[in-house]
C-alpha cells in the first residue's frame, strides 16, 4: 500500500485484535459454564449455617444446624442466614474476577484485565 505510510499494516492489526477478542469471547464463554460447576460456601455461627454458591454467584442450597433451632432466637438465626450469604456471595465474585484476570492476562491486549 504505497502512499499510506504506516496505515497499510492498520488492516492487519485490526484483524488480529478482532480475532484475539473472538478467542476471549469463547474463554469467557468457557469459563461461565466452568464457574457454574464450582461451589463455594459461605458460613456463621461457627459453620453453624452453610449457604452453597455456584461461582456465578447463584445459590444452590442452605444447611442449618439443628441446635441453632432450639435457640429460639429468630434474630439470631436472621443475622447467621445474612452472614453466610455475604460471604458465600463475596467468595463467588472473587473467585470470577480471579478466574476472569487470568483469561484476560493470557491475551496480549494491555490493560483488559482491568476491563473485566
């Protein structure tokens, strides 16, 4: 391309950054259907309440042990239930952006990992 100075090779790199992002794109893909198969649990009262997350953040079952029943303290019971949540779900968004950084570091393209 005579004429265009540096512009000729702009096609090429276009089309390379294109198909780097198609690849991540099917990593990401891939690592949404990987991240529903992980669990991660949050706990209180001394693993008293369980709550199970998947890593996408989706709960997928609660525990509660009997004792904490016999309490006869709903607030108490409430406050578990709350803890266990956030922390399940907080470990959930770690575990996704941890695994998300890792896609993105792969890919030579600077500074995706803080896009994601």
């Amino acid at each position: 391309m005579k004429g265009m100075g540096g512009l000729g090779n702009m096609g090429k790199i276009m089309k390379q950054a294109q198909g780097q992002m198609e690849e991540m794109q099917k990593k990401m893909a891939r690592l949404d259907e990987s991240l529903k198969e992980r669990v991660v649990e949050g706990s209180a009262g001394g693993g008293m309440v369980k709550v199970m997350f998947n890593g996408l953040g989706e709960p997928l079952d609660v525990k509660i042990d009997r004792t904490i029943l016999e309490e006869d303290d709903p607030d108490f019971l409430q406050e578990m239930i709350l803890a266990a949540v956030r922390q399940g779900q907080k470990k959930a968004a770690e575990l996704e952006e941890d695994e998300k950084k890792k896609i993105a570091g792969s890919l030579p393209i600077p500074g995706l990992e803080n896009m994601l």
